[in-house]
C-alpha cells in the first residue's frame, strides 16, 4: 500500500492474488488520472472492456457515459474503475458475469485496491454501481437501504452515493429517468457547481 499512481496501475496489472488469474482473467484499468470530480465504481469488467483494455466501453460504459455528459461532464473529469478487476471466468475459462447481490469473494481480494485507488485519484464525488461495489466498500448490502439511510453522505471524505447498476433495464431513459437516478443527477449538479 501507499503506491502512487504509475506504481499503483503495475500493481494491480500485476495481481495474481485470486483463481481469477488461473482462468485467464486479467486486470482491466483506466489509466489513472489524478483529481477527478467523479469516480464511478461498477460491478467487473466484461469481455468487450477486457479486449479495448479498459473499464466501462461496452453498452453499460455507454448508458453510463452518456448519462454524466447530459449532466456536463466530459471523460477527462471522470474516472471508471470495478469492484473486480478482472473479468469473471469459470474454471473453464468461459465469461460469466457475477451476480449483482451476491457477496464477491473477487470484490472482497480487490477492495485494498480499490481503496488505493480512491487514495490516489482523490475524487470528489463517488458513485457506485450495483450492490457488490456498495457492499465492498460500505457493508451495506442493499440499495435502497442505502439510499434511504446515508445516500450523499461521506465515504472517507467523498460524497458518496449508490445506484442500481443499468445493466439490468432495457433502456437507458428507464435508468436515467427513474427517480433515484434524478435525485442523483440533481445533487451531482449542486456538488459540482460548489467545487467550481
């Protein structure tokens, strides 16, 4: 621990740490960029973000992107990263994608990671995707409960605030427009009107 950025990219490029790496799973990152206003956490990355070599390019990354342009910000403000780093394999080597919901073994070996690299790209705001990254780093194991008891509250000194994870509705006006989602979008804009 306590890598700076170039260090800490190696290091997780690196990892071994899980059976993840045996079924030829491989660390998927963005490069990192230091002092972002927003950090968005997913649940692992799948194979299309595994072959283009970073997190957030398939059509989840594509809902999720063009939902923070509609709010005003552009990708050199924003940093995208998963729960589980690797893509998620069988034993087999064949992609499975892991259940939202369910308790990681994946997401619990990379957690010290992903709070290194909140430590280094010191966010203003976090959003986290789907139960596994808000069960990875909060303990809370339910969305709504979360929502309703410490949405936009403080996470290590970050506003932090969870979301369902698109992936699971047709259409991404059903995502964007659903009142959570709103909620969200309008506090990100008061947030980000006060830190300019």
């Amino acid at each position: 621990m306590g890598h700076n950025a170039a260090e800490l990219e190696q290091a997780i490029r690196s990892c071994r740490s899980c059976d993840l790496s045996k079924w030829g799973g491989k660390p998927v990152l963005r490069h990192f960029v230091e002092n972002v206003s927003l950090f968005v956490v997913g649940i692992a990355p799948t194979q299309v973000a595994e072959h283009l070599g970073e997190p957030f390019t398939g059509d989840v990354g594509r809902k999720v992107s063009s939902w923070l342009a509609s709010l005003g910000l552009d990708s050199n403000d924003l940093y995208f990263t998963n729960a589980i780093k690797c893509v998620v394999r069988d034993s087999r080597g064949t992609f499975c994608f892991p259940l939202s919901g369910v308790v990681s073994p994946w997401a619990e070996k990379c957690r010290p990671w992903l709070l290194e690299e909140i430590s280094v790209i010191h966010p203003k705001i976090l959003i986290l995707l789907g139960v596994t990254p808000l069960y990875s780093l909060t303990g809370y194991g339910s969305i709504s409960r979360y929502q309703r008891e410490k949405q936009g509250e403080q996470f290590h000194g970050i506003s932090c605030f969870a979301l369902n994870h698109p992936s699971s509705d047709i259409k991404i006006s059903a995502w964007e427009n659903s009142s959570p989602v709103q909620q969200v979008a309008n506090r990100l804009r008061a947030l980000l009107r006060a830190s300019s």
